[in-house]
C-alpha cells in the first residue's frame, strides 16, 4: 500500500463528485476495485495510477506522495475550445493589467 494513497484517491474522487461506480466505468475496472483503493485493500497498477492522475487532473507524483497537492485555485480548461481560452487569457490579461 502506498501511503496516504486511498485517502488521496477517495478526496479527489468526491471532489470531482464522482460515485465509484462512475470512478470504476472510466477507470474499466469494476466499483469493488475502486473500493480497495480507497480502503488500501489494493493497490493500483501503474497504467492505472496513470489513468487516475489524468480523471483527476494531478500528477502521479501527488497520488504517491512526492509532490505537494495541486493549487485549489487552479483551472481545468480541458473542455473549452480554443476559442474559450484565448478569450479567457484575454481576460485575465486584462484583470492583471496595473494601468
């Protein structure tokens, strides 16, 4: 068991409001797995540990205790176009201007 890990992962989980049926569907693995991670009845493998960092937007070394959490301020802009997030760094450059 990698220390801190099931909480980690049962933390990120309700932060993103994932049930652990919807965790084990993107993870293809069955919602019992995703229970012994959380429990640290199991440990998951490196692809999965993988996949994990990428639904839950950190690094693996975050989930293995390496690295510090991520910034709660920060932003997901996966799902905008390019579009939106030119207009978004627009403004925020604008927010940030001093004048």
């Amino acid at each position: 068991m990698i220390k801190g890990l099931p909480e980690k992962l049962k933390k990120l989980r309700l932060k993103y409001g994932y049930s652990q049926k919807e965790t084990a569907a993107k993870l293809k693995v069955s919602p019992s797995v995703v229970s012994g991670y959380e429990t640290g009845e199991r440990t998951p493998s490196t692809e999965v540990l993988l996949q994990l960092a990428y639904l839950y937007n950190c690094s693996t070394d975050y989930l293995l205790g390496k690295q510090a959490p991520p910034p709660e301020s920060a932003l997901d802009a996966s799902g905008l176009t390019d579009r939106q997030i030119a207009a978004f760094a627009g403004l925020l450059r604008v927010m940030n201007d001093k004048d």
